[in-house]
C-alpha cells in the first residue's frame, strides 16, 4: 500500500491538482460564510477587496509553505519559527483589516455579522496555516519514504552482489576439486570436465548478472553441473534429473538452485553404500516447484565452520528476490535430506 502511495505522489500532475483543488475550496468557503450570515452583505463586498485579501492570504501560505517550514521547522529551529509564524499571522490580518484603507473603498459589511470580523481573519488565517503546514509535512513524509525506499534498493542490490560473489568461489572449488580428483585417476573424462566447468563459468561470468533468465537456461547449468559430477561418481550412485510443465515462457532469478544440488553432491553422496539423488523441476501455472532429495550420512559427513554457507546465503537471496512468493522446507528424515522450494514467478 505504502508503495502504490509512492509511485501515485511520483506523478507531476498530483501536487498540483492539490493546491488547485485546496484553493477552490478554501477561497470559496469566505463567500458560502457571507452568504449564509448576511445575505445582503455579499452584494456589498467589493470584488477587488476579495481578491486582494486572498492574495494577502495566499501570500501567507506559501510564506510557511516554501521558507518558514523548510528553512526553521524542519531544521528544527522551533522557537524562530513558531514566532516567525505569530509575526506573520498578525502582520497578515493587520494588513487584511486595513484592506478598505490601502483601497480606498468603505468597509464591506455595514450589517452587524453574527461573528466578529477581525476573529474571522485570524481564524482563516490560522486554517491556512493549518492546511500548508499539513501539506508541506505529507511531501516531506512522501520524500523521505522515497528516499528510504531508494537506500533499501541500492542495499539490497548491494547485498544481493555480495551474495552472488561469495557463492561463485566456494561453487567453483568444489568444481575444481572434482576435476582435479579426476586429473589424479587420469581419467578421460579430465578434458571434457574442463569444458564443462569453461560452460559453467561463462553462465556465472555473464547469464548471471542479469536480473532474471530463462529457466530453460538454469536447467541447462544444471545439467553441465550433473555432468560434471557423474565423471567422478561410482556406478553405485544413482542420479534422477526430471522436468515436467511448460518452462519456455518462465524466467526467474539465476543461480538459486545450484547451491541445494550442489550440497546434494557433497553431503549426501557415501561411496560405501548405494545412494540416490532425485532432483525435480515442475512448472505448473507462475509456479516453480523445485525438490531434491539425497540419502546423507551423518556418520560420513564431519561438520566445519564454512558449512552451511551456500543454503544461508541462498534463503537470503530468496528473501530479498521473492518475499511472500516463496516456501522454502529443508527437512532431514532417516539420514534422508528433502529440499522443497516453490517459487511464485508471475510479478
């Protein structure tokens, strides 16, 4: 809501359709007065005597409006400007009930009014002030949520760049270490992995930085990761990879799955025992709906203090590039350990 507010104030038009709308109303409420005290009076008020008081008026109003608010209240100056603002009010209405003197015309009610004149200046005098000090404080409101708004986004843009370069690292290292495990076993698979992790950085280097990218090419980076992996993997390890839903039309933010696949790889992998890694991607509608699961054996994966890392910066990433368009479950059942993301991508 508060954002809808914003982008609505953002418009020229808006302000000044305002102050035309304030001053129509407020201009004419002297004349309705008039009319419904002393009917017979507003045949006597002089039409240059009305503008010339409303022009004393206005004056008054963008007085405070454009210097008194600006220069003392809001630098907070109190004390000058609450004097500054008496000043004004009565050299104002000084001015205003010596209207018929400056000119040259006789008083404009000769009829006793039910209310006595010189109050009435002073109480449209304060309600103008009332009206622009509570406009002039609703543009600076406007302002400064605008201004909070905008560091929110150059912190978050920052925040998320941080992320991406903390990733990129610790993915590729452990990439590194897979090729290198295979360079060790002279493994003919050496060079083709190098051309899949060339694949992989150039997607990192260039894909990524984009705000968003075909899911179809996500699923391409995961699959060179996958390849990647079944080079160094024994014939024990089952990998289960399955697409279903129309992904063409989808984009969404890139490099958000890597990081569980990758953590699929490292943790949940014992080259004792036959394990399984079911990865699946299901478009249905906007919806993303991502699930993995891996046999992990607590007894073969030792804990440090860098683990972790990848699925805390991943939820971060999700917070700031989805909130409330995302579930996220990470659950662990008999060493079994399921992710399920689901992803709103329709904005």
């Amino acid at each position: 809501m508060k954002n809808e507010l914003l982008n609505i104030r953002k418009s020229p038009i808006v302000p000044i359709a305002i102050h035309i709308f304030i001053w129509l109303s407020f201009l004419s409420l002297p004349l309705i007065l008039l009319q419904w005290h002393n009917p017979k009076g507003f045949e006597h008020f002089p039409l240059k005597m009305f503008i010339w008081n409303n022009i004393i008026l206005i004056a008054f109003f963008y007085l405070n409006y454009l210097v008194l608010i600006p220069k003392l209240f809001l630098k907070r100056k109190i004390w000058k400007y609450i004097s500054s603002i008496f000043l004004s009010i009565v050299v104002e209405s000084y001015i205003v009930l010596q209207t018929p003197y400056i000119l040259n015309i006789p008083p404009p009610l000769h009829d006793k009014p039910d209310f006595n004149f010189e109050l009435r200046i002073i109480i449209f005098t304060i309600i103008a002030w009332a009206i622009s000090t509570g406009i002039k404080m609703t543009n600076e409101w406007f302002k400064n949520e605008s201004q909070k708004t905008l560091l929110e986004k150059e912190k978050l843009g920052a925040e998320l760049a941080y992320l991406k370069s903390q990733m990129n690292p610790h993915f590729f290292f452990n990439v590194l270490n897979n090729i290198c495990s295979l360079a060790r076993k002279k493994s003919d698979d050496t060079e083709p992995a190098i051309i899949k992790l060339s694949q992989l950085m150039r997607y990192n280097l260039y894909t990524s930085q984009e705000d968003k990218v075909e899911l179809e090419k996500e699923i391409q980076y995961l699959h060179d990761y996958i390849d990647i992996q079944k080079m160094r993997l024994a014939n024990n390890v089952s990998i289960d990879f399955k697409v279903d839903g129309n992904i063409y039309p989808i984009k969404i933010e890139p490099l958000l799955f890597i990081t569980f696949v990758e953590n699929a790889f490292k943790h949940g992998i014992n080259p004792q025992i036959k394990s399984e890694i079911k990865i699946s991607i299901n478009v249905i509608d906007s919806k993303v709906i991502f699930k993995i699961s891996n046999y992990s054996d607590a007894n073969h994966v030792k804990q440090n203090e860098n683990e972790g890392i990848g699925l805390k910066n991943v939820t971060r990433r999700l917070n700031i590039l989805y909130p409330s368009k995302h579930i996220l479950s990470i659950s662990k059942n008999n060493n079994k350990f399921i992710v399920d993301l689901t992803i709103e991508t329709h904005d």
